[in-house]
C-alpha cells in the first residue's frame, strides 16, 4: 500500500456505497422499484446524482485529456456533451417516462410494436454503454495501480465487482443514493480545493 490515508479514504467510501446499496434492496420489490427507484428520489438527490454522474471518471479525465490535447479548444467538447446531455434528457427522457416505459428497447416495443426496432434499440443502448463504461474502467484501473500497487487489470475487476453488486443488488435506487453521496462529496471537496 503506497497512499495509506488515500486507500483508507476509498475504503471506507467503497464500504458506505456497499452498505447503501446492501440496505437498498429492501424497498426493491417491484419492477417500478428496480428500474425508477419507485419514483421516489427528490429533485436535490436526483440534481446531485446526477451531478456526481456527470462527473465521472470518464469525462472529467476525457475533458482533462483534450485540454491537454487541444489546449482549450478542448473545453468545448465538454460543452458539447453537457448540451447534448440536457437534450437527451428533454427530448427522450419526457417521452419515455409519459409513455410509461423503462428502457428505450421498452419504448421502442411499445410505440411501434416491433421485436426488430426492440433488438435494435437494446443493441444500441449496449453500445453506446460501452463505450461509456470503458473509460471508467481504465480510469479505475489507472486509480488503482498507484493507490493500491497492483495491476491495472486488477483495478478492473474490483472496480467493476463492485459496480455489478450495486447495480444489481437494487437497481435505480441504490445507484441513485450512491451517486448521490458521490456527487455531494465531489462538491464539498471541490469547494475545499477551490478555496484552498
């Protein structure tokens, strides 16, 4: 262990994601409860998980990379994908929600009630997952290695264990509280750098 204090730090909020995640299942029982967390998350949790979503691993070291890249021009690709964000919530979030559906292969399905449009729409959002989930990966494997001094494939697969368990232990819920708490202590502990 190379950053004693820094791996004790992820530690112990890899343990508070586990443990809000391990408490979570407990009000998923239905498939509301699963995919939209029962429609129960208030605006200020849903704005800082959001936020803490937004600031990933992926666009804050992508965004860091094209300004070292590009100079910075390379701002502007992070203003580009917060616009095309917000545009993605308005213009496909609202209409899957008034619709009733969960995902967009259930939109898909329900609105022109077609099993090829479903099986396109599922591959689709696969691979635009993908390659949202890769940087995270490397980013993790790329925090791991000095953090912890192990190999970068190693980082991988914690890091991704552990995103499977929340996920899969109780689905919208326990992402959202989980992204919650990350997307509050991203903003305290830019505000303390900020200051300082």
């Amino acid at each position: 262990m190379q950053q004693p204090i820094a791996t004790a730090l992820v530690g112990v909020i890899v343990a508070i994601s586990v443990t809000v995640a391990f408490l979570s299942r407990k009000f998923t029982k239905t498939t509301s409860e699963f995919y939209v967390a029962g429609r129960g998350i208030s605006a200020i949790q849903n704005a800082l998980a959001l936020s803490g979503d937004y600031m990933s691993a992926a666009s804050v070291l992508g965004v860091a990379g094209l300004v070292w890249a590009y100079g910075y021009d390379g701002i502007w690709y992070a203003a580009g994908f917060f616009a095309g964000w917000l545009v993605l919530l308005l213009f496909l979030a609202s209409p899957i929600r008034r619709f009733g559906a969960y995902t967009i292969a259930d939109f898909v399905a329900g609105r022109f009630h077609s099993k090829p449009l479903r099986v396109v729409a599922m591959l689709g959002t696969l691979m635009v997952s993908l390659f949202y989930i890769i940087p995270q990966m490397v980013g993790a494997g790329a925090l791991v290695k000095p953090l912890l001094g192990m190999p970068h494939w190693v980082g991988v697969l914690i890091v991704g264990s552990i995103v499977i368990f929340i996920v899969a232990t109780a689905g919208m819920a326990s992402t959202t509280y989980v992204q919650f708490i990350k997307g509050g202590l991203l903003l305290v502990f830019s505000t303390i750098l900020t200051v300082a």
